[in-house]
C-alpha cells in the first residue's frame, strides 16, 4: 500500500471526533489527523516542484499525493503550512469558546475542520472535472458549517447563509466553464482555453478569491466565524480560487493572453487599492484583516496579469516576475495572515471585544501575543528580511524592468503607481491596528484586565513566524528557480535569490547592532548606578491624563474616512450628529469657539456596506416563500416531485446532456 493510498483514509478521519470525549480532546484528534496530511501535503508539494516533470514522485517511487503538479505543489505547502497552525490553535481556543455547545455540534465542527483541509489538498490535486467539483462542492459546506457555529447570533447566522448563496452562485458559473464543450479539457490539459470560458472561470474562482467587486462574502464572513476558521479561510482557502484563476490562465490560447492579462492586471489593481483603503477606515480588528485579504488578493492578481501580458509578448523576464511574484504572495500571505489573525482571536479571546475603540495596552498584559502580532504585522507592511517583502520585490523589479526594457510601460507604471499606494496605505492600517491594539492604555475594564492565552495558542500562533523568517530565501528558491515547471518561463533566479541573501545579512546585521546597543545603555547605567525611572507619559499640560485623551480607531485616519462619504465611519458619524440634532440635543460647530456642554462619541458603529448581501437576503426569501408552495406535508405529493425529477433526468440524458 502506498502513502497516497494511507493519505486517502485521512479524509474519513475527521470522523473519530465524535468518538473522542470533551472538546480538548476532540481538537486534539482533528490536530493530530490535520498535522499528519500537512506533513505529507508539504513534502508532496515540495516534491512536486523540485523533481524534474513535476510528477510528485520520490526517488524511490513512492507517491506522495497522486495527482499533484508542480504548480498545485505550491499551494499545497501553503495550505500544511497555514492548517496545521490553524488546527493546533483550536485545541487551545474551542474549550472557551463552546461553553453550551452539545457534543454533536463541538463534533461537527471539528470534522468539517478536517473535511475542509483535505478539500482544499482534493481541490489542488484534481486530474477531472468531476473530481475537481466535488471537492470544490466540499470546500463550501465545510467552511460554511464552520462559520455558522456561533448560529445562535443573528448576525452570524445572515453571514453563513450569505456565503453559502454567493459560493454556488460561483459554483454554477464554474460548472458552466467546465461543461461548455472544450472547457473542462483546456483547464485540465493546460491550452486551448477560449475568452468566453476564462470570464466563466475568472468569475467563478473571484467569487472564492474575493476579487472586487465579487468581494462582498469576506469582510461578513471573516468576523462570524471562530478565529481559527477566519485565519484558514484567510490565509488558504481563498487561495484555492487564485489556483483556479492561474490554472485557467496558464490554459488560454496566445491569442486571448493579452487582452485578458489586462483585464485580470486591472481588476488586481482596483481591487488592492479598495480593499486597502476599506481596511483603513475599519475599527473592527477581524473586519479590518477580511479587507486586508482582498487587498492581497488583488496584489497576487497584478502578478497573474503581469506574467500573463508577458507570456503573450513571450518576454520570458515579465512573465518570471508576474507568476513569480504572484506566487510568492501566495505563500506569504499564507503565513503572515494566518498569524495575524490567530493573534486576532487571541484578543478576542482575551478581552471578548474585536472594535478597537475598546482595546489598548495589550502589549504589557499580553506580551507574546503583541510580539507575534508585531511580527506579523512588519512582515505584511514589507518590512525587508521578512517574507512579505520579497514577492513585492519581485513584482516591483518586474514593474521598473519592463520600463527599463520598453515593454507594457503604460501597464508597469500604472503597477507601480497602484503597488506604492497600498504600500502606503497598509503601512498606515496596520500600524492603526497595532498602535490602537496592543500600545497606549486600555480604553475599557475588559482590555485593562486581559490576561494572556494558553501556551496551546501560543504555540499556533508562533508556527507561521518560521516561514516567515525562513520564506525570504526558501520561498523564491522554490518558485523561481523551478520557474519554468510551474509557469513555463525561463529567467536566471540567482540575481533574485542573491540580493535576497543580501538583504537578510543587512536586517541580520541591524538587529545584532540594535541589540548590542540596548545592552550596552543598560551595561552603562548598572556600572554607574543609574536608576531608571518610568513616569506617565506627557498629558499635554494635564494632570492626570484618562485613555480618552489618545487617538482613537476611528479618528486615526479621519481625514481618509472622508473620501467615502456618508457610506464611511466618517460620514456615518456626521450622519449621527445630524439625527442628534433634529433631535434636539446639543451639537459641537465647527466655528464654535466657547462650546457649550456638549456629549460626544469616540466610537463609530461600522460602516461596512451590506446592500448586496441584504439584496440577496431578500430574493433568497422571496424564493423559499414561494418554494414553500410545494411543501405540502402530503407524502404522495413528495412521490410525485422525486418522479418529476427522474423523468427529467431521463429526458435530459436523452438528448445527451450527461
């Protein structure tokens, strides 16, 4: 028996969950099936990108994972990377959380945790249509059961059922690419795609991946669901609608490459400057991180754009730094993002609250969560030396070397103009959502008397920082230097890999000279007996200064706030004053100098627009109202519906639909 035949079994392993007692143990089981297929999912995908052929074949023969290529191989490791972390982090989150939950429904979630693993890793190594839908298919109701287990709240429960209507709306334009005549083959054989079946499939796989304007299931459902299941769908799963997206694209005749490399570099444009700057004006915390995922997304699809333009103009350098770059972020964002918000829900955990106006002064009640936090949150602002810096390196080398070369110069500068503004504005973000988190004083009793997280999510959290540090010269060594098994572009990957090396020596040798000098202050003032004083921060001529004195999530980026209107916090705020006062209440003018007692708000309720999802609340209840006709409760009715379908079933295969 080989290892894909064991590998098989792990999927029904998920089940041994409801057999195991209490949710610890529960979680402990789910673990242990989850971290057994990441092992063999991450030497399965390493193997299948660095054996010649890409055939996920060890030297001795023995098959890994059947089925996987060299291009699935990369999202394979990204999924082992990001689930076993996620799985690991449950074990110490659930028992918390699940106060109240009945053994089936603690048992439900834990399998549809395994089941959504192994679909992700069926998705990725799919050889047929079939095969392919049904792990899709099982992608969605795994996740969906997952994000509806806090069912009980209103909100949560509009989420899941919200994601589930828009996932099948995407599977039915997915189904639609793959049984148009052609369509299936090309996606699987890799050429002869037409233009009409990649907008089915860029339609279908953008609803997973989050591209705008298909974006609107994210910054719902990200915050329903348990922390643990928001940083798998986060950093893995819809990664499984880019794999779709670079698979199609990858399949597409020469001819079509150009036009529809433009239209994917603009919607990658777009969509990462939107999701940005919704990220931007958030107070939510996990709210914040589902837009920050859309604005990767659409980084990634600039790098899919970039290398698909260049695969037309058959410049093997663009085509190198697109898919290259695209494929970096993929593993990147795979690990930071899963970081940060396993660290997410251990403030949730701690202090029960998500809106940052609530939070603050994390980092001294909660030392390793704000430092791992801290990690992940330079690693996805670029800082250099860690991973995030390097697939933005890459796309920007692209970007300046088609200028320099005098190819796509309209379409590399606009890249670099659309990669410098979200870099930017995602310094501005997360250092909001730092600063405001885990620095300043507590803004409320729950954020002064959280305590840290167990050692169990501890542990989960720090799992991503070792590709984080390690992935700057792992992760391109593995995607460019393989270039041409995964992307079928030829480029030399030394230059890359080398300044890469570089810049980890510079970063290496700053951190061992900010060290040095730390230790030498604190060696000069033992040896001279100095002693450190800590004494309140400035209060600006205050005596006694209070939390409600520091800038709050809200006011830290008023002035981009604007830029929404009345559908951002700013605007939703104006709005507020203007109800207070036709009210009757006292309001604050602009050009009131001596105010009057006034009572003002450092809070604003969300803004997040929900029109699309109350849009398709309303036909989703129009529907089952009407639907409800044919619920009878009359059991020959049912008879009658049950041959209705057989004989339509049997006509359509008659006329050769099946």
């Amino acid at each position: 028996m080989t290892i894909g035949d064991v590998f098989s079994f792990f999927v029904l392993g998920g089940l041994l969950s409801f057999a195991a007692p209490g949710t610890r143990l529960k979680g402990v089981v789910a673990a242990a099936v989850i971290a057994a297929g990441a092992v063999v999912a991450a030497v399965a995908g390493v193997t299948a990108v660095v054996v010649p052929g890409g055939t996920g074949e060890l030297a001795g023969g023995t098959a890994w994972l059947p089925g996987l290529d060299a291009l699935g191989g990369v999202f394979a490791l990204a999924v082992a990377i990001s689930g076993v972390a996620c799985a690991v982090y449950a074990v110490g989150y659930m028992p918390a959380h699940a106060p109240g939950k009945s053994h089936t429904q603690v048992a439900l979630h834990f399998a549809a945790l395994v089941a959504l693993f192994y679909a992700m890793l069926g998705v990725i190594r799919a050889e047929d249509t079939y095969g392919f839908l049904f792990w899709w298919e099982l992608m969605t109701l795994s996740s969906f059961v997952l994000v509806m287990f806090d069912a009980q709240r209103k909100e949560v429960l509009h989420a899941a059922v919200g994601y589930l209507v828009l996932m099948h709306v995407g599977f039915f334009m997915l189904l639609g690419g793959f049984v148009v005549p052609g369509g299936g083959e090309a996606f699987f054989d890799g050429g002869g795609m037409t233009v009409p079946v990649f907008l089915l499939f860029l339609a279908g796989f953008g609803l997973k991946a989050g591209i705008f304007p298909l974006h609107m299931w994210l910054p719902v459902a990200h915050p329903a669901a348990p922390s643990h299941v928001s940083a798998l769908m986060s950093g893995v799963m819809i990664k499984m609608g880019i794999y779709g997206i670079v698979r199609a694209a990858l399949a597409l005749t020469p001819e079509a490459m150009l036009a529809m490399g433009a239209l994917v570099f603009a919607l990658g444009a777009v969509t990462a400057v939107f999701g940005i700057a919704r990220a931007a004006v958030q107070t939510d915390l996990k709210r914040l991180l589902a837009y920050s995922s859309v604005e990767n997304v659409g980084i990634i699809c600039l790098g899919i754009g970039l290398g698909m333009m260049g695969r037309a103009l058959e410049s093997d350098f663009i085509a190198y730094a697109g898919f290259g770059g695209a494929l970096l972020h993929v593993l990147g964002h795979a690990n930071y993002k899963t970081m940060l918000f396993l660290g997410a829900g251990s403030v949730v955990a701690a202090t029960h609250h998500r809106d940052m106006n609530r939070l603050g002064g994390l980092l001294r009640r909660m030392p390793i969560t704000g430092t791992l936090f801290l990690a992940a949150t330079c690693a996805i602002c670029t800082v250099p030396g860690l991973v995030g810096f390097t697939s933005e390196y890459v796309l920007f080398d692209g970007f300046f070397g088609s200028i320099t070369r005098g190819e796509l110069v309209v379409v590399a500068a606009t890249g670099i103009v659309a990669l410098a503004l979200v870099g930017g504005l995602t310094l501005m973000t997360f250092t909001k959502a730092y600063g405001m988190t885990f620095l300043g004083n507590p803004r409320g009793c729950a954020a002064r008397e959280a305590r840290e997280v167990n050692l169990v999510m501890i542990v989960a959290q720090a799992l991503p920082l070792a590709g984080i540090l390690a992935g700057t010269l792992l992760y391109p060594y593995l995607v460019l230097e393989y270039a041409d098994a995964l992307f079928g572009a030829r480029y030399y990957a030394e230059p890359v890999i080398g300044t890469m090396a570089t810049v980890e020596w510079v970063m290496l040798g700053v951190a061992a000279l900010t060290g040095g000098l730390l230790y030498l202050k604190r060696w000069l003032n033992r040896r001279a007996g100095v002693a450190v004083r800590r004494r309140p921060t400035w209060g600006c001529a205050f005596t006694a200064p209070t939390a409600r004195m520091q800038y709050t999530a809200s006011s830290y980026n008023r002035e981009l706030q604007t830029v929404w209107g009345e559908q951002a916090a700013g605007g939703q705020l104006q709005s507020q004053y203007r109800e207070r006062e036709a009210a009757g209440h006292a309001v604050l003018k602009e050009d009131e100098i001596f105010p009057a007692a006034h009572a003002f708000a450092t809070e604003d309720r969300d803004s997040t627009a929900r029109a699309v999802t109350h849009w398709t609340t309303h036909l989703l209840r129009r529907w089952t109202a009407r639907m409800a006709l044919f619920q009878t409760g009359k059991t020959n009715h049912y008879v009658l519906h049950a041959l209705v379908v057989l004989v339509l079933i049997l006509i359509l295969s008659l006329c050769g639909a099946f």
